[in-house]
C-alpha cells in the first residue's frame, strides 16, 4: 500500500466520462498531469438522457461543431391557456442541438487525444484518502485492482458514486425529466417549442425540440412534489391530448423514449480532503432550463488553472481545494438559487390562472423586445429582475422577488 499510495499511479483519477468527466479531463491532461477516466458502461455517451442543448458558449469551449444537428434561433412559449410567446430572432443562433453520443464520444476523444486515458467498464468500489493520495479500488471487467492517485474528481452524475462516498450532501432539487424521440411532428425550422400547465410539467414546461432528419424530441420536466402523485408519463400523455395542441401532435410516430434525473443547487461544498465535485455530480444543472453540460464546464473552467497548480505540488487538502474553488463555486450557487428565486416567482410557484395573467404580459410587444434584448439562456437573472423591473404589472412581484433574493 505505501509504495502504491507514494508512487502515485495517477496524478487525477476522474470517475465518469460524460461530457463534464471528459471535458475536465482534457484541461487537466492539457496541462500535463496524468489523468484516468473511468467509465462504468462499455462505451461512452449511453444511456442518452437529454435534449442536446448546447449552448454557443459552451459549444464555443470544446468546438465540436460537426456533432451539431440543429441550429436554434428562438422559443416559441406557450402559455397554459395557448398564449404564445415568440423569444428569438431568425438568423441569430441561440442555440445548438448536438448529438449526444457523438458529443460526448468527441469529447472524450479530446481528452485521449491531450494524453488522458480511459477505462471502459470501470467503476470505483472503494476508496481511502491518506495524507499523500488516495487509494482507490476499481472494478474494471470485473477484476478488482487498487491504484492511487493525488487527486479523485467525482464526475459520475447526478446520482454520483464519489458524492455518496463521501457524504457530500445532495443538490437542492432533483427534477426528473421524460424525453421521447419522434417523426411526423411538423415543426417550424430552427424554432424549438415550449408548452406549460399544471396537466402538461407542473411548475415547469414541456419542450419539441427539432434533432435533426425531420425528427423531433419531446419532453417535459418537473419535481416530484409538483406531481404530487401523477407519473411524468401521465403529463406527457396530457401534452400529446390537450384540447389545444393535440392536432399537433396526432401524426407523430415515436422511435425511442428515455427518462432521467436533473439535479440542480450545487451541494454546500463540493470538495474535500483530495475530491472534488463537477457537473451533475455536484448539482451543476440550471434551475430554469435544466442545462447542466454549460455549467459543468463553467464550473470545470473557473478553477483549473490553480487546481493544475495544486495538483502540481500535491497540495490538496480540503483546505487548499477551499482556497481554490470557494469563490468560484459560491459564486456560481448564488446564481443558481437567484435564478431558481426568479423562477419560482414567475413560473413555478404559480397556479395555472396566475400564469396566464404573466404570459399576457410576456405577449405584450413591448416586453419581448425586452426579453429578446436582455434575454439570454445562459445568465436567466438579469432578465427576471429587467421584467420585474420594467413590466408595471410585474411591480408588486418585485417586493417579493427582493426579499427572496436578499436571503437567497
Ligand atoms: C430529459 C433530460 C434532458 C436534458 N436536456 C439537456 C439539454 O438539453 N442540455 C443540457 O446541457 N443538459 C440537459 N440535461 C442535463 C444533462 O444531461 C446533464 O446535465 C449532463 O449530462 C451532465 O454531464 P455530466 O458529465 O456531469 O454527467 P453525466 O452526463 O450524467 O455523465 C456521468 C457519467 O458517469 C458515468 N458514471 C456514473 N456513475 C459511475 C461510476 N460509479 N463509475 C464510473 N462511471 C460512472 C455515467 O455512465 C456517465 O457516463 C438533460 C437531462 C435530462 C434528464
């Protein structure tokens, strides 16, 4: 144990190579450390659990432009009673639907290709922390074998192995999210649509999302509580009969339908003596969109330079991963409970006939010019207190809204 435990097989063992595992472990590889991911499954990018929303920034970060299968300009948001609200502007992208196998394969490959190396079929059984390393004992094709590392990262997902290992705490929701894929939807070109009520994704939406080869992904997310006793599969049966939109939805043919976890509210702290937490491990995922590769790589991004330097000198200690990721992290939870605040507020804590007041005014001209012009995917804030500010009727939320965000 002694000689493995100061010999340091690894300098950073990563466990979980989705996209946040292999974005973190091409960084760290890039700065020459020698990096593992293991990967529990026998290849990367399954189960497929999402809608394949990547944002330009994040895009931008890994540049896996050929993975893209659509191109989005703008929402078109409905109200529960159909009021329709268009946010976007044809021509300017406002997102990126990727293929997330190929994404995340490609991702992955980048981290090969900067030096990192993978284990398929590897999962972590247990762990110690010494004051030199850890040792860790990995399962991989079904052999146990102990190898060391200076630095364990816990990648691995929003029901996270490392997270529980270490009693790290938990995030502060977990939605749950429904997806099938379809054809013969007839979808309006480089628009996504998004549809709300309390039968459809309570506190939430629902979501048509063109992928690509004329099919589109259907969806719906929401929180136990708000379900309060209904499956997801019940609102999504709601979404394809509702009196208002089933015409839209009479002809499509599904082709595949997955369902799975969106943790969102990073845990209180996300790192401790010799591991940390990124991604959905660490409850990464935005509260008002459910994005959570942005985030993870955000996340991954603020503190690498300084983690590099700490894995450098093995200095690792709770302490100095306090020092490094503190500011950054905090930082990024405030937002986060900010946005889930203004959400609430505006959306989720509302009765379907409060939301439709707000979806009036969300209609008003004047307002979509607002959204469109302070709008944006990545930072929901300054456009929830930009309407909570300017929208007369919104003014009595906003005393509201204050007192929330002061103790947020
Ligand atoms: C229905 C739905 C739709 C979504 N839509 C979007 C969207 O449009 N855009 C967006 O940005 N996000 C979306 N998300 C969220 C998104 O899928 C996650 O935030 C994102 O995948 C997080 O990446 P990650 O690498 O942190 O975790 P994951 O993608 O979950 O990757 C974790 C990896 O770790 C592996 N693993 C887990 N445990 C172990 C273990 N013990 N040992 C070894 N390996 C392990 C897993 O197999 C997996 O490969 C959606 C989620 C759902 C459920």
């Amino acid at each position: 144990m002694d000689e493995l435990r100061y010999s340091h097989d690894w300098d950073v063992v990563i466990v979980g190579a989705g996209p946040v595992g292999g974005h973190t472990a091409d960084l760290l590889a890039k700065r020459g450390h020698r990096v593992l991911l293991l990967e529990e499954h026998n290849e990367i990018g399954r189960p497929f659990q999402c809608a394949g929303l990547v944002t330009p920034n994040a895009m931008h970060q890994v540049g896996l432009y050929e993975t893209i299968l659509e191109e989005i300009d703008g929402a078109l948001i409905h109200g529960p009673s159909g009021t329709l609200v268009p946010v976007g502007t044809g021509g300017t992208v406002r997102t990126y639907v990727v293929c997330r196998k190929l994404f995340d394969e490609a991702v992955v490959k980048q981290s090969m290709e900067s030096g990192a190396t993978l284990w398929l079929n590897s999962k972590p059984k247990q762990a110690e922390v010494h004051s030199e390393g850890v040792i860790l004992t990995v399962v991989t094709d079904s052999k146990e074998v102990n190898i060391s590392t200076k630095l364990l990262i816990g990648c691995d997902g929003a029901h996270s192995w490392t997270r529980r290992y270490f009693r790290m705490g938990r995030p502060k929701e977990l939605m749950v999210g429904f997806q099938t894929e379809v054809v013969g939807y007839q979808y309006r070109k480089r628009w996504l649509e998004m549809y709300s009520g309390s039968e459809i994704a309570p506190g939430f939406f629902a979501w048509v999302i063109p992928s690509g080869n004329d099919s589109c992904r259907i969806g719906l997310w929401s929180t136990a509580d708000r379900l309060d006793g209904k499956s997801i599969e019940e609102c999504y049966h709601n979404l394809l009969n509702h009196p208002l939109w089933k015409d839209r939805f009479s002809n499509i043919r599904e082709t595949a339908r997955y369902c799975g976890p969106v943790p969102s509210g990073m845990v209180r702290k996300a790192y401790k003596n010799r591991v940390l937490l990124i991604g959905d491990a660490a409850g990464m995922a935005k509260p008002t969109t459910g994005g959570g590769i942005g985030p993870g790589f955000e996340q991954i991004n603020g503190i690498v330079d300084n983690l590099s330097n700490a894995i450098a000198e093995n200095t690792l200690s709770e302490e100095k991963l306090k020092s490094i990721a503190k500011g950054h992290f905090e930082k990024m939870r405030k937002e986060q409970s900010r946005a889930r605040s203004l959400r609430n507020l505006l959306v989720s804590d509302c009765e379907d006939g409060e939301l439709d007041k707000h979806f009036e005014q969300f209609a008003k001209p004047e307002v979509i010019e607002l959204i469109n012009e302070v709008g944006d995917i990545e930072k929901p804030v300054p456009l929830g207190m930009a309407l909570l500010r300017k929208v007369p009727a919104f003014r009595k939320l906003a005393l509201k809204a204050g007192m929330k965000l002061l103790f947020s």
